[in-house]
C-alpha cells in the first residue's frame, strides 16, 4: 500500500504537469494560428515541441536524487529549485533544437508565450497542484448532514516514549501519503519528558479501543524494530478493525508474505498488505472505466430495463420499481444501494432470500438469476459510490455478523463495492448461510485486493455477462 500510494502520487502528479503544458502549448499555436498570423504560422511545424519537452522533462526527472522526486515533505526553497531546474531543461531542449535545426519558419511570439506560460504552469503545479492532488485523493468525505466523518488519511502512531519525545510522526508525513496524524499510543516502560506536537491519546493496553474511538483507518508503529511478534500481533489487531498497518525495521526476512516496503532514507517502511487501487493512477485508470460504462449503460440500456421491470410489477405485484437498501460501502461509510424490487412489499426486507422463497413474485426469479435487478446500481456507480467491480456490499447487520466468523472480514471494505466481482463469477452468490461460505467470499474477495489489474476487471466483466444468460445454480 505505502509503495503504491507513494510513487502513484509521483506519477499522476507528474502525468497532469506533462498534459497541462502539452494543451497549453497547442492551445497557443492554434489561437495565433486562426487568429492572427493564419498560413505565416502552420501548427504542423511546432510538433516536435510537443515531444522534446516532455523528453527533457523525463531526463530531468530522472537525473534528480529519488527522495526530491516526491514534492511532498520538500521545504520551499528546495520545491523552488526544481522548479528551476525543470524549466531550463525545457528551454535547453527548445533552443538546443532550433540552433541544431536552423529552422526560420519557427515564431519567436509563440515560443516566448509557451515559455513564459510554462513556466508559470510548472511553478504552479509545484507549488499548488501538488497539495491540492493530496488533497483531492486523501480528503475526508462530508456528508449530506454537513458532518465530517473520519476517514482513511486518519493515522495513529504506536511509539516508545523516545520516539515519542523525538516527535517522529511529525517528520514522517511526507512518507506515508494520505497520513493525518491524530495522535500518539505509547507502547513500553517509562513516561513521556518532553510533550510531542500530536496528542498521546493512551497506552498500548487501549489500543484497540482508541482506535475505534477515532475512527482510525491507519496504525504506524514506531521504535518496535526488534519486535518481529508484537508487530504480527498488530497485524491481526488492524486485520480486525479493518485498519492498516505500516511499521518500521531494517529487516523484511522477518516476516512472512507478500510484503510491500518502500525506503525513506535509513528507514524501511513496511506494510503487510499490497493495494495495486491505492495506486492515484490505477484508481484514475478504474475510474475512468466505471464512468465509461456506467454512462452507456445509464443511457442506453438501463431505461428499457425500468420497463420491462416496471411492466413485470404491474401484472404481479404493483408498488415502487426500485428497491433502496442501506449497504456498507468503502472504509465503513453506509450507503443506498438501488435495484429492482423482485419481492412483494414485505416487513423483513433485511432476510436474504432462499430457495422457494414465498417474498419473490411471478417473473422476480428471472430478474434476481440473470441478474437484471442489480443495473439500477450503475447509477451508484456514476455518483461515485461504487464500482462496476469490486467485492459485493453486504447488508450492515451483516456484515457485523459476518466479522465475527472472519477476523479479518473488515479488508474487504478497503476499496469500493461493485455490482459484480471475483466471488460473484467464481460461483459465490446466493444465501451465505455457513461459516465456510462467509469465509470463502472473503478470500476471494481479499485476493481481489491484492491482485487487480485492469485485465482482472475485463475479466470479470466478461464471465459475469456470460452468467446473465446461464446463470449458475447459486443465483437465488
């Protein structure tokens, strides 16, 4: 996860800088164009602009020391000169050029103005975009009462009282992207001399319950570096509460699995739990996809479903079309999922339907088994509060229920529920009326997490369509 976040951030960041300054450029060349010099200035002899500045602007990225390729934790004065620096690259490659080519058809109004608005640009990106990208990415949701709930930016430090009183969280910030220090937890002997910029909060004999109380989404473990047992035994405590853990220790052979780890100058920075969607660009990359789809679905086809379902309803059970259940979406955050109502209007709308069910009328068996009545969520999906892939939300009643047969049930909430996903087409569907079919939904669903690729969508998507027309004996 900290990997994935952190070089994520880097490369989104650096990506909208390139395409900025590319629209900027063409955005000038085509406005003297057709406005003022018209033939004397011909768009096609700029292009190579639009490949040698992005050209220097990758060399000068990686002729940089890797801690400065990350702006974040940078003091301005350091921000400053590699903002100086990014801009003589670009005017060396653009000069460089023209001297080498001795080209007289080039503008000196239109590569001035470039110039000038890109440096302008850059500075700015640098400076503000940068803050305002982590902002955008780690910021905490508000809600329709105007209350402002806690949310995955939220951390908590578990330390010594040295590093405590060394205030480390304070210089960390910059290393864990998303991290909102909320306080300390002391964990070991002794009392706290010098009082840290963050609060203590309490000591580790409360921690489970402090955690909760903040509605922390993230432990850093400070100072436990020879603590190969305490640190697993936190592992299961965040697996538990649906948290995750980052710690620090020079040594990655002491644990076991599928590790994710990033260097911060002489500290190893490790998580147990690799997050491929923690990446800005695979979520921009998933996003993109889920509006895409969701769209032409929302337009096209899901207006003749409200028909056909509403015709079915008419003759066999006349109410409202769609059907709202309360669900628990990404990082705990409950919300209204649409789908057509199969059932007659009942009193135990909560009870998950079996086989024969009495609640489901003429015609709603076809809509549950083929799966029709799960498209109104492509509307949750446009608005933001799903994905069109992704582990199915469960009921809020159950999913207490379900976390106290799978410790660590609460991952799953780690990124958006889909209307479709990996247990779904793996023949996991219907009544979850045993331990062992909680525990098997949420594998997959874990393994989802720590494996998704675009492809694996494309996947998914495509064995999902297969079972609207043979749908698998589990579909209730």
């Amino acid at each position: 996860m900290i990997s994935n976040r952190y070089y994520g951030l880097i490369r989104l960041h650096y990506l909208l800088k390139m395409l900025g300054s590319l629209f900027l450029f063409w955005g000038i060349v085509w406005t003297l164009h057709l406005l003022f010099y018209g033939t004397e200035l011909q768009p096609r002899n700029y292009a190579w602009v639009s490949i040698i500045v992005p050209a220097a602007a990758v060399i000068e990225f990686l002729a940089r020391e890797d801690r400065l390729r990350s702006l974040g934790g940078l003091s301005r004065p350091q921000v400053w000169s590699i903002t100086q620096r990014e801009i003589l690259f670009a005017l060396v490659a653009i000069f460089g050029v023209i001297v080498m080519s001795k080209d007289d058809r080039l503008s000196r109004t239109c590569l001035g103005l470039f110039i000038a608005g890109y440096a302008v640009w850059v500075t700015w990106m640098n400076f503000v975009g940068y803050r305002l990208l982590h902002r955008t990415l780690y910021a905490r949701p508000r809600h329709t009462d105007g209350s402002t709930r806690k949310h995955h930016a939220n951390t908590v430090v578990l330390a010594t009282p040295r590093e405590i009183e060394r205030d480390t969280a304070l210089h960390m910030s910059s290393d864990v992207p998303g991290a909102e220090v909320l306080g300390y937890v002391t964990y070991g002997g002794g009392a706290v001399a010098t009082m840290p910029a963050f609060p203590v909060l309490g000591d580790f004999a409360n921690l489970r319950d402090i955690c909760r109380s903040c509605h922390a989404r993230l432990l850093l473990a400070l100072g436990l570096e020879d603590q190969p047992d305490l640190i697993r035994s936190l592992q299961a405590l965040c697996d538990s509460l649906g948290m995750r853990l980052i710690w620090v220790d020079d040594k990655e052979e002491h644990f076991d699995g599928n590790l994710d780890a990033r260097r911060s100058g002489s500290r190893l920075l490790l998580t147990n739990w690799r997050e491929p969607l923690e990446d800005p660009m695979n979520r921009l990359i998933k996003r993109t996809g889920d509006l895409f789809i969701s769209g032409m679905v929302t337009v096209t086809v899901l207006p003749a479903l409200c028909v056909f379902a509403k015709t079915l309803q008419l003759i066999h059970s006349p109410g409202p079309l769609f059907y709202k259940q309360k669900r628990t979406g990404r990082d705990g955050e409950v919300f209204e999922v649409l789908k057509f109502r199969t059932m007659h209007v009942n009193d135990t709308p909560g009870k998950q339907a079996i086989v024969g069910d009495s609640r489901i009328y003429p015609g709603g068996n076809f809509l549950r088994k083929s799966s029709l009545d799960e498209m109104p969520q492509f509307w949750n999906v446009l608005v933001g509060q799903m994905s069109v892939v992704g582990p199915r939300p469960h009921f809020v009643d159950h999913d207490a229920q379900f976390a106290d047969l799978v410790d660590d049930y609460w991952v799953r909430h780690f990124t958006k529920p889909g209307i479709t996903g990996l247990a779904q087409v793996k023949g996991c569907r219907g009544e979850t009326d045993t331990e062992m079919k909680v525990r098997h939904r949420v594998r997959l669903d874990h393994f989802y997490l720590r494996h998704w690729s675009p492809l694996m969508d494309v996947c998914i998507l495509c064995d999902t369509a297969l079972q609207v027309f043979f749908p698998p004996r589990s579909a209730r």
